[in-house]
C-alpha cells in the first residue's frame, strides 16, 4: 500500500481505537474496582503494559530511551497515567457511575484550550463559546445525584481530566521518545507512581480478585494501555491536542450505554442534560481543530509511520 494511503489509515485507526476501545474502559475499570484495590489495579495495569510493550520494542531493535527522554516521559506518564488514570480509578471506586466519569472526562478539550494558552495558543471566538458552555455542563453535571452523593469522587475526576488536558499539551514540547516507546516509558513510570501510592495509602488485597477481575485487568492491559494509549500518543504527535482528545465526542455515549446495559447504572435528567450541553460544548470546540494543519513537521510524521507500521 503507497505511503499516503498508509498514513490516514494509521490516523483512522487510531481515532476509532479511542473512540470505541477507550469509551468501553470505563464499564471494565467499574467491574475491576469490585476485585481490586484501584490504585494497585490502575498500578499493575500500567506495570504489566508498560514492561511488555518496552521488552517488545527493544527485541524488535528500538534503541532504549536517552535519560532525557526518560525524564520526559516520566513526566507525561505521572500526569496522564498516575492523576489522570488514576483518578478516574479512586473515582470510579468511591461510586461515580461509569457513565458520569466517563461524561466528567468529556471536559479534556476544555481544559486543552485553557492550558494551550500557557504554550501563547490563541483560541478562536467559537472555541471560547465552547470552554464557556463546557463550564456550564459541568455545572449541571455535579447537580446531578451521581456526584453528589460522591464530592470526593467528583474532584477527583475533574482534577484527572486537567491533569490528562496539561500533560497533552505539555508532551508537545517535551523531548520523548519516538513512536510507541513513549508510551512504554510513560507506562512504566506512571505505573510505578501508582503502586507507591497504593503502597503508601495501605491498600491491600483482602481475598483473590474474581474471574471478572482478572478479565477487566487483561482487557485494560492489552486494549485500554498498549493498544488505545499508544494510539493516543501518536495523534498528540501528528493532531492538534484538542483534535486528539476529540474521544471526549464518542466516550460518554459509549459508556452511558454500557454502564446502563451491564451494569444497572441510572442517569438522572440533569446528567442527561449536562452530556448534550458538554458534547455540544467539544464539537464547538472540535470544529476549528479539525480545520487547522498539523503543526508537526514532516520528518516527526515520517518516524511515527515507521513507528507504527512495524
């Protein structure tokens, strides 16, 4: 297949793994929470991920990263994996609905915009409207019974959402490594963040995690971790980072469904309402990424094709 068909479907494929593998995450990390402790789930997660994907990449010849770049990655892998992921776990574990967090994390594209501004991004009128009407759905969201019943659940997945926004538009400008190694580094960082922390917060296994267990833990390795958070790291190299982050349009319908089909979960009204305002509030949002180039050069393209097509 010529090189220039390749690449979009390199693109395709990564913006459907997000899209449908990444809204699916949010139901699993639900059904893992009831087995496992969830900083030692989210911990070991990104441990076994991270530790396959690094043996992988160096067995296939990709040189180990500088200290540079581990440094880099570290920072990244905290920020995304550690707050980010891991916060969503605590939440989820303290009883935020899957749905609602998955709704709760819809918000990444605002706070993208807003931390963009830090880098002298400039935001166009329309993208203003969104970040204002995104504002206004989180309003609505935490009048909702589901996060009012849980404020610590609440906070945290707001604080994970603008953790997740900061390092994306951060790793722009940092020296990571090429293609998936980024994600290993970052995955073996961050997992190992979240193991001190279950270790330093006193979590402890109780009694042997149940066959649904194990199966969310094996699904969120290989599909949520290797394949989806790799897919995540290519866009940030070759999309604008709200473009990256235009999951937040699919995920919350995703997993709205599922959490209502498997997992007997309720929506009121004012979630209802507070997922159309923030929706509308990341397509505002979406428009204007999806009309702007790529700001990366061509040779970053080149070695992410290379990457990828192993």
């Amino acid at each position: 297949m010529p090189a220039s068909r390749r690449f979009p479907l390199l693109l395709i494929g990564a913006f459907l793994a997000l899209y449908l593998v990444w809204g699916s995450t949010y139901l699993v990390i639900r059904i893992g929470v009831e087995s496992w402790p969830p900083l030692m789930m989210a911990g070991v997660r990104f441990m076994i991920a991270g530790t396959l994907l690094y043996a992988f990449l160096r067995w296939r010849g990709v040189p180990a990263p500088t200290w540079p770049q581990w440094r880099a990655a570290g920072v990244i892998g905290v920020l995304l994996l550690s707050c980010g992921n891991g916060g969503v776990t605590v939440a989820e574990h303290a009883g935020v609905a899957s749905g609602v967090a998955a709704l709760a994390v819809a918000t990444v594209p605002l706070f993208t915009l807003l931390f963009g501004l830090l880098w002298g991004q400039r935001n166009t009128r329309l993208e203003w409207a969104g970040i204002l009407l995104g504002l206004l759905g989180i309003g609505l969201l935490n009048l909702g019974s589901n996060l009012q019943a849980s404020p610590l659940g609440a906070a945290l997945i707001l604080f994970a959402a603008a953790s997740w926004a900061f390092g994306s538009v951060w790793s722009k400008s940092l020296p990571l490594p090429q293609g998936p190694m980024a994600s290993a580094a970052e995955m073996l960082v961050g997992g190992l963040v979240l193991l001190l922390g279950s270790a330093l917060s006193g979590e402890r296994m109780t009694q042997m995690p149940t066959a649904a267990g194990w199966g969310a833990l094996a699904y969120l390795v290989f599909f949520g971790s290797i394949l989806a958070f790799s897919a995540y790291m290519y866009l940030l190299k070759h999309v604008r980072p709200a473009a990256a982050t235009s999951y937040a349009y699919v995920n919350p319908g995703v997993a709205v469904l599922l959490g209502i089909v498997f997992a007997g979960e309720q929506i009121g009204f004012e979630e209802c309402l507070a997922m159309a305002v923030i929706i509308g509030a990341v397509v505002l949002i979406g428009v204007p990424q999806w009309r702007k180039p790529s700001v990366s050069s061509v040779p970053a393209v080149e070695a992410g094709k290379e990457a990828f097509s192993k």
